[in-house]
C-alpha cells in the first residue's frame, strides 16, 4: 500500500515513467545473477517488469522484493581485537540513525525519504566524509521506487534524477549500487537483509566479491529503512 503511494507520487512530482522505474528491477536481477546467495537466478527486460502481474496501479509483480527465509551474520570487536583476528579489517566509521514518526501519514513527503537524509547526514559527519567519497553502496530497494528515492535522499543524485543514475549504471555495467542485486534480486529474508548488506560492503571492500567487485573501492555504505521510511539507519564502512 505505502509503495504504491510512494511510487504515484514519486512518478507524478518529477515526471517519470513506468519505464524507467522498471530499470531498477532489470539492473538488479541482471547483478544477482553474479551473486550465489541471490534468490534469483534469472534476468528480465523492461518488457518484462512491466508486462508481470499488476498488483496496483502504479506496482507490478517484479517491482517488489519477495520476503523469502535467510540468515547472515558478521563478527564486531574492538579494535585491539579486531587487528589480532583479521589481516583485512574493515571499519564502521560512521553511524546514522533516525526515527521521523511511528505513523506513515506524518511523513513530509511521500517522494523522498526525510529519515533516510537526515540517517546519512549524520553517519557522514560522523564518518567526516562526503556522499562523494562512498564508491559503494547497499541500499534498501524493497520496491523499484525506493532504489532512486534513497539515493536522491542520500545524496548520490539531484531530485528526480535518481532513475538517470541508475539507467547509467545499468547500461555501463557499473555495479555501484546494489552489486549483489539488492533485495529485489536476492530476496529479502527481514531481519537478516541489514548485515546481508553489511557483508556485501564488507567484501567489496576487501576486494573480495567475485564477478560483482567495483573497482577498488576505498569507502562504502549500507542504508536499511523501514516502516514507510519513517526510520532509517546508514553505516559508512572504510578499509
């Protein structure tokens, strides 16, 4: 219900179509093919997303992320622990978390998500790094329209500007954003989707993610949201 408002509005405030939203889904299938944990293992074209079952007006069946079972898990330690278990740490050095309202209808605005901003503002300041300096990114695509919401609310893209980013990216092959084909692509298990995210970064970080490595990527970030993007949370990882 929410996503079908977010993506309405989203669609008639900056004039983008059902087509370009659609993207998002064929670029994160096309990445988890690269991804042996993914729960897809197929691909589609734009034909395809908009072509699958039309769940509302403006939501198609491969437009969602499918709640699937799942498990991960990290190992957090203190520094002088850390540098005694591992030859290639990586660090959180950056930490955001906010809470708009426990209601959808206070939100500011149904095309953007304010926690998800105000969520990286502060893991940024916190990381004393700027948007630019992140050469990777997990974000919480739970359905096409949040992918280039949360990257307008975090700063990868201008307004509106989000679905041109990821049409780019698609078409380059660029990996950047969701390389391990994002909750779209590999399921979304709930509770274990954050540190799925978090694992991914950390292995592109150490130069360790296969077919779906960036290049030499020195700073990451994971952006979880739920509730309608009432509440967000982002972590900054660097080597």
């Amino acid at each position: 219900f929410w996503a079908s408002i977010f993506a309405k509005s989203y669609k008639r405030k900056y004039g983008i179509s059902d087509e370009q939203l659609a993207v998002v889904s064929v670029k994160n299938h096309k990445q988890a093919k690269e991804n042996p944990n993914a729960l897809s293992n197929k691909t589609y074209s734009i034909e395809d997303v908009l072509n699958s079952k039309k769940l509302t007006d403006d939501l198609r069946l491969l437009d969602c992320s499918r709640p699937c079972t799942g498990s991960a898990s990290i190992i957090l330690g203190s520094e002088e622990k850390v540098n005694k278990l591992s030859e290639d740490p990586v660090w959180i050095t950056g930490i955001g978390q906010k809470t708009i309202s426990a209601g959808f209808v206070k939100n500011i605005s149904f095309s953007s998500m304010e926690s998800t901003k105000l969520a990286g503002q502060a893991a940024l300041k916190m990381a004393d790094k700027s948007i630019k300096n992140i050469d990777v990114a997990e974000v919480h695509d739970a359905f096409s329209v949040c992918e280039p919401m949360a990257l307008e609310s975090l700063g990868f893209s201008k307004d509106g500007q989000g679905t041109h980013m990821l049409k780019e990216l698609h078409e380059t092959n660029n990996f950047k954003i969701n390389p391990r084909g994002g909750l779209i692509g590999t399921g979304h298990p709930l509770g274990a989707t954050g540190i799925a995210q978090t694992i991914e970064i950390t292995q592109q970080l150490q130069s360790n993610a296969g077919n779906r490595q960036t290049e030499n990527p020195q700073a990451g970030l994971v952006h979880n949201m739920s509730a309608a993007a009432t509440s967000s949370t982002v972590l900054v990882l660097e080597k």
